[in-house]
C-alpha cells in the first residue's frame, strides 16, 4: 500500500511541476505579459479574487502530494478521485477561455491525461482487496 500512496504523491508532485512551469512560460509570452500588467486577460480580471481562487486550484495538487502519502486506502482512494477529476474538469474548462497557445495546449495535454492517469490509478486501487 506505500508504495501505492507513494506512486500518487509523486504524480501529484509531476503535474504540479507542469501547472507551475505552463504558468512560468505564459509570464514569458510578451503579449499576455502585457495584459497582467494591466490586470485584465483575455478580458478577465487579474484581481484580489480571481488570484484567491487561482491559488486555492493550486493548493489542490500541491496539498494532494501530502494527502496521498497519509490517508488510508479508502478517503486516499476517494480523495484522488475528486482532486483529479476538478483538476481535469477545470483543466478542459481554461482551454475555452482566451486566446489558445501552442505551449498551453502542450501543457494541458499532460496536464489532463496526468490527472485523468489519477483517477484511474485511484479508481483501480479503490477496487483492489487487501490482502
């Protein structure tokens, strides 16, 4: 069973990494660099509010790398199934949002076959009788 919960963690550790390096690329891409700096993209507001829920969608992956680790089988297996699948949901929602880049594409692609991996990962082990 570690070895299980150490598999998710590190996975959860993977697609954070991608999240945070497609956000670090989009601060490089000049003309969304220019609409940060004014505080609206894509016709969204960059404000107090949209960056508290941005932040809490991030805390979800990076609070998982732990929460995998700790939580017995059954809230660890259900825990991974819900965090993956608002991540993959959330993930499929931004690709309609603004202008579309070949790097963001890039990444969502990862992004939601790494977190759709989770819950199947999880489901399977959900499944699975201890012996």
């Amino acid at each position: 069973m570690e070895n299980k919960k150490s598999f998710l963690s590190t996975i959860w550790v993977f697609v954070t990494l991608n999240y945070l390096y497609c956000d670090l690329i989009g601060l490089m891409d000049s003309s969304l660099l220019k609409q940060y700096l004014t505080g609206n993209v894509d016709g969204l507001a960059i404000n107090e509010n949209f960056l508290l829920y941005a932040g809490i969608l991030m805390e979800i992956p990076i609070a998982m790398v732990l929460i995998s680790r700790v939580l017995r089988k059954n809230v660890n297996c259900w825990t991974n199934i819900m965090a993956g699948t608002l991540k993959t949901i959330v993930m499929i929602i931004t690709l309609f949002m603004g202008s579309i880049t070949k790097y963001y594409v890039f990444f969502a692609s990862i992004e939601i076959a790494t977190t759709l991996f989770i819950v199947g990962y999880a489901v399977k082990w959900l499944r699975q009788k201890e012996v």
